[in-house]
C-alpha cells in the first residue's frame, strides 16, 4: 500500500526569491560602505588593526591627508616610530643634516655616539682632553672636576693632598678624610676631651653624650630624682611621670578628672 506525503514547503516556494533578495538589499549598503572606507587610505599607508582610520607605512610622514617619504640626509637612518629619522652612530644632528663628531685625541665616542668622554688619565678642558697629573698621596677617578682624590688618610688642600692629624682618643671617619673621638669623647675644636658621666647617668648608644637612667632627670650637668606623686606612674621614657587612668595632672599632683 503506497503512503503520499505532501509537500509541505510547496506553499512558500515562491517567497524564496523574495527572500534573497531582501538579504542582499540589506546588506549591500554595508558592502559599498567598506569599499568607500578602502578607497580612503592614500598611497603608502594602510588601515589601522585596531581602530578606524589609517596610518602611513615605515618610511612615509603623513602631511596632508597624504603619505609623503621621510627625506634622510647623509648618514642618517629611520627612527624608531619610521616616520622621522636621526643619525648614525659618529654623527649629531645640526640643523636638517648629520654633522660628523669630531673626537679631539685621548677621547671616544660616548654611549650615546653623539657625543665624546676623555680617556681615563685625561680630563675635558673645553673641546680638548689635557692629561691629569695627581699629586702625592692621590689616585685617579674619572674625567669630571679634577678627575683626582686624595688617598684615605689624606685630605684635599688646594691641588695637594695633606695628612689627615688625628689626635688621642680618636680615629678616621668611614670617609678616610676627616676623624671622630672614640666612644666616651667629644670634639673641642682639634681635641677629643672625656665626657664627664654624673651619678645616675649612662653613656648612649653612640657614645657621643649621656642620658638620665629611669627614675631620673636632667637638671643641668646631674641627674635628680623623680618624686612621683600619688595615683602616678614612670612614662614610657623613665625620665617623666604621667597620672594614672581617671587622673589628671594639676600641678605636680594627680587629682581625679570630674565626670
């Protein structure tokens, strides 16, 4: 027994054309609008990746709403963004040219290749190199100043260098061009005189001065007892009281604060 099946899409074959036809319409404009944005890009340039617009290819500067190529003098190159350019290595820029260094003797090229530093053992005195000749008990530093110092020990005194005296009780700096009085002395002057350490007082750390031990005070060259009045306390430094809590201070007493 045969089965029909009808044909369901029969009805609406006819719509497919009209269909299409409506896609492309709608589409179109938008087609013709890329191409429009394409046709915009001048010679030597192309279409941004990211965002509208367009930029000028390496070796081109855009100059208006063209892309004209970057003019490079004699021993120049392009630079790093390719739409200027700067000078080779030996030369600097002098106006829209590459002018040669001129290295005067006992210098070289600098870092930079635009510029020159004097050898060690040499310094710059005006656009020349002059040799560095230092006197006794110095070494050589760099090509800067004097391009010379004093050795530790030494200090400098005019264009020589002198023994740094160092008298009893003291010692160099870290420096090596001055000193400092051992712990328990201070400077007076060109001397290192003993500090005088009262009774209930101790040398500080850095051995230069001295401090009030806890429960004392300064007064003067000596330290005095505290006398700490009732509902009172040491403070944190020992060397001053403070009023309990729900005290106040008033005078040298603690008096209960109101409310």
């Amino acid at each position: 027994m045969k089965r029909h099946f009808s044909n369901r899409a029969g009805p609406y074959r006819s719509l497919l054309p009209l269909l299409a036809l409506a896609v492309l319409l709608a589409i179109g404009p938008t087609v013709v609008a890329v191409e429009a944005d394409v046709t915009k890009v001048p010679m030597n340039a192309h279409a941004k990746r990211y965002t509208a617009g367009w930029e000028c290819d390496r070796g081109y500067q855009s100059v208006d709403g063209s892309c004209v190529a970057v003019e490079l003098p004699a021993n120049a190159h392009l630079d790093y963004s390719g739409d200027g350019w700067e000078c080779s290595r030996g030369y600097r820029k002098v106006n829209l040219t590459c002018a040669e260094v001129d290295v005067p003797p006992n210098a070289f090229l600098d870092s930079r290749g635009s510029g020159w530093e004097c050898d060690r053992g040499y310094r710059t005195v005006d656009q020349s190199c002059v040799v560095i000749t230092p006197p006794a008990n110095a070494y050589l530093t760099n090509s800067y100043g004097l391009g010379w110092d004093c050795d530790r020990g030494y200090r400098r005194v005019n264009d020589t260098c002198a023994v740094v005296e160092i008298p009893l009780n003291a010692f160099l700096d870290s420096r090596g061009r001055d000193w400092e009085c051992d712990r328990g002395f201070q400077r007076v002057e060109q001397s290192c005189v003993a500090i005088s350490v009262p009774a209930n007082a101790y040398l500080v750390f850095s051995g230069t001065r001295w401090a009030c031990e806890r429960g004392f005070r300064r007064s003067g060259r000596s330290c005095v007892a505290l006398v700490v009045p009732p509902m009172a306390h040491l403070d944190h430094s020992g060397n001053e009281w403070s009023c309990n809590e729900g005290y106040r201070r008033q005078g040298e007493t603690c008096v209960p604060r109101k409310g």
